[in-house]
C-alpha cells in the first residue's frame, strides 16, 4: 500500500468531521471547528494557538519544528458560503460518502485542503519525522468575505505566528488534461479586483408616453451588451508568458496561441483567456422603481477583475476599449490590486519533481487565478514568502472541479483526499533545508 492510500481514510474521516461544523459565512462562527482541529494536532504533538480579532473566529496556527532552516506554512480557510440543502442530494452538513465521493459543503472549497494539510502534519509529528526548518498548519475563519478578520488580521496583526517562507493554499492543483498531457496547474498569482458601477441618465416620464422621455435603462442596455461582448487587449504577466509557452504557444501572439488552445481543450482555453486579460461581468442593474414611471436614472454593477500587479489605470483603459466614447459616468467602488510570486523557485522545482514521479509524465505549470484568495495577505505582509496555490488532484479533474465550487452537490475524489495529504507529507523533507 502507498502513502497516499494509507493517508486516505484518516483524511477523509478528519474532513468528514470538519464539514459537519456548519461554518457558513456569515456568520462564520469558526471557533468551534478550530478548538476541534486544535485538539486533534495537539494530541498528534504540534504547539497549538489560537488567537484572533474576535472570540468565535479565532486563527489557528500549529507548528511542528525540526531545525534552523527555512519555514512553510500550510493555509487553508474554514468558512464556507452558504448551502441549500433544497438544491442538495445530500445533507450539505452531512458528510456522506458515496460511490467514491465524499458531499458536503467545503469539500472543494476549502476544508478538504484543511484535512490533507492537518493530517499530514500530525503523521509527520507522531512519526518523529526529522526536517531542517519548521512546519506551520494555519487555518483561518473569513476568507468568504475578504479575509479582513482572518488571514489580514494574523499577518499584520501577529506576524511572529504567521510569517513564513514558503506558503501553500488554494488555487489550483486539479488535473487539467490536454490532448494526451496531464497538466497539474500551480498558481502563482491572482487577479486584483476593481469593481464599479456604470450609470446613465435620462428623462423622466409616465410610461404610457415612451416618446415625451429618454430612458435611462435604454441607454444603459447597449453598454452592458458591450461589456459582456467586447474583447479588450491582452495584459500578460511573467505568470501568463510562462503558461503560454508550457502549452506550446507563444506570448507574442496570445490571440493566436489561445486559438491552438481552443481546439484541444476549451475549457482550458477559457481559464487561460481570464488570466491573460481585464475582466467585466455585468452582474446587478437597478432601475426605476414604479412600474409606471420611465427611470431617469439606471445603473449596472460590474465585477472587474485585473491581471496581478496592474492597477484601475489599465481598468478604466480597458473599460474604455469596450465602451468607447459615450454619455455615462462609471464610479470604481473597490480597487485591490493583485499580488503575485516569482514562477521560479525551489518550491516550484519540488512540485515538479514531486507530480513527475507519483503521476507519470504529467508536469507541472503556472497559473493566474481569476478569483481572490488569502494568499494576497501573507504576499503583502511579508514581501519574500513564496506563496502558490496548489491542491494536487489526481483523479478529479479541473474541469469537473470548478463547477463544483460554491454550488450545489460539492464534492471531492476520496482517491484524491490521500493523494493530497501524501504531497504535504512529502514537501517538508524535500523542501527544507537539512532535510
């Protein structure tokens, strides 16, 4: 029996018993889930702290010290988005396992990464294991809602428990096949998000006489059209050049090299197209509010997403790529620029070797992530941590993965909750120095 099959049962049962803590977010209410998960790696030999800007959503941090070199944390985030059991086959808080799938909400996002990351710590302590630096399992409540209380408040707060070197969280590290090539996706970086609102003007009028107004929302429909159709320049980034060439195309013609990736595999090419470029979804119009009366006034709420480390200059280029010139006034309302890790690193290196050997042929490749994670903070906070985002997933593959996340049915591989726990049983020894 391999690492990964002896790990699997004792994984699955921790992550059983995390998602049976209903952490929903708000109002999170993680202490109970953390005091559980404080006790199980205390009896398995880590130091053990919880510590917080609020009492019921303390930080967990466990450590497990070797020798002097260098440190890596373990990050994972404990709250979930709500779940309606209505829209479920099974109990979102239930934790049932069948034909070979574990349910329940958090099996994606994230507590899966919580139990792979605990559990292969507490092997390493009760084995006595011997690595040349120290070991960090830190898990957070509030990330659903921007971290604020969570992995910002540890890391400005405490860095003395939450600084490291080397950091390990979500992102990626599902299968992405392509063509005959097993890919397993590290991210490296993530997008910044620059949200704002779009409003026309108009006449008011009653609606019976459309022709004596001019109607807000009319001027605003084609501008939404726009944005929803229009395809604005690229923006790539180390992160993007790499990806581009490790699928064979080339960064001088992203159009072209998306193109190739299209017909091989379009799910891919979609998730590639996201992190080469400014993103705009159209997501909340509001209007008039009687039924009779025609709106002087409309505006749409927009979700923009930004290549890491760009800022609302290339935004409001883009925006105005799209919409051209036009009588509309646009309000950003949140500007957090995205933040990003070299692609090259030791860190890298060993994932490589370590995919390679347990999976063989398939490699290893960087990758943007469109969405936002706490990785952001620990990046900000402490400008020399490599931070990457990677979940290693053998058998559920990317593609099936992402649905999956924040909708209904979530579930996990229960192959892949041991094949998961075995690379973070591995990483302290072949990353650490003195190992």
């Amino acid at each position: 029996m391999g690492l990964a099959e002896e790990l699997q049962d004792e994984t699955a049962e921790v992550l059983s018993s995390l998602i049976r803590f209903k952490t929903v977010n708000p109002p999170g209410n993680e202490r109970e889930c953390l005091e559980w998960l404080a006790g199980y790696l205390e009896d398995a030999g880590l130091t053990v702290e919880l510590a917080g800007a609020e009492p019921e959503r303390p930080c967990l941090v466990a450590t497990l010290r070797g020798g002097d070199g260098p440190s890596l944390g373990y990050l994972s985030h404990v709250d979930t988005v709500l779940a309606d059991p209505q829209d479920w086959s099974a109990d979102p808080w239930g934790a049932e396992i069948r034909d070979g799938y574990l349910y329940g909400r958090g099996t994606i996002d994230m507590k899966n990464q919580t139990a792979a990351e605990s559990v292969a710590a507490a092997r390493l302590a009760r084995s006595g294991a011997k690595f040349g630096g120290t070991l960090k399992v830190i898990a957070v409540p509030d990330e659903e809602t921007g971290g604020v209380l969570g992995a910002k408040w540890i890391t400005e707060n405490r860095p003395d428990l939450s600084k490291v070197d080397y950091l390990l969280n979500e992102g990626a590290g599902a299968v992405m096949p392509y063509g005959d090539r097993r890919l397993y996706g590290v991210c490296v970086a993530e997008k910044g998000t620059f949200r704002f609102n779009l409003r026309t003007s108009g006449t008011a009028a009653h609606a019976s006489v459309p022709g004596l107004a001019k109607n807000a929302l009319l001027e605003l429909a084609p501008l939404i059209t726009k944005l929803g159709a229009g395809r604005p320049g690229f923006d790539l980034t180390e992160a993007t050049h790499a990806l581009l060439e490790a699928l064979g195309g080339s960064a001088e013609d992203p159009e072209g090299a998306l193109e190739e990736i299209r017909k091989v595999s379009p799910p891919l090419a979609a998730l590639a197209d996201a992190a080469m470029s400014v993103t705009f979804a159209p997501t909340i119009v509001s209007a008039g509010e009687k039924i009779n009366v025609i709106p002087a006034r409309a505006q749409v709420r927009v979700d923009c997403r930004v290549p890491p480390g760009m800022g609302e200059d290339t935004a409001l280029l883009r925006v105005k790529e799209v919409l051209g010139e036009g009588d509309f006034e646009l309000e950003f309302t949140e500007a957090i620029v995205g933040n990003r890790s070299p692609v090259d690193s030791k860190l890298m290196d060993v994932i490589r070797d370590w995919v390679g050997e347990q999976d063989a042929g398939s490699e290893a490749v960087p990758t943007v992530l469109p969405a936002f994670t706490d990785s952001r903070w620990f990046r900000a906070a402490f400008p020399d941590c490599v931070a990457y985002g990677f979940f290693p997933q053998r058998h559920q593959t990317v593609y099936e993965t992402w649905p999956l996340m924040h909708s209904h049915d979530e579930r996990i591989d229960v192959r892949d909750l041991g094949f998961a726990a075995a690379f973070f049983h591995d990483l302290p020894g072949r990353l650490l120095a003195g190992s």
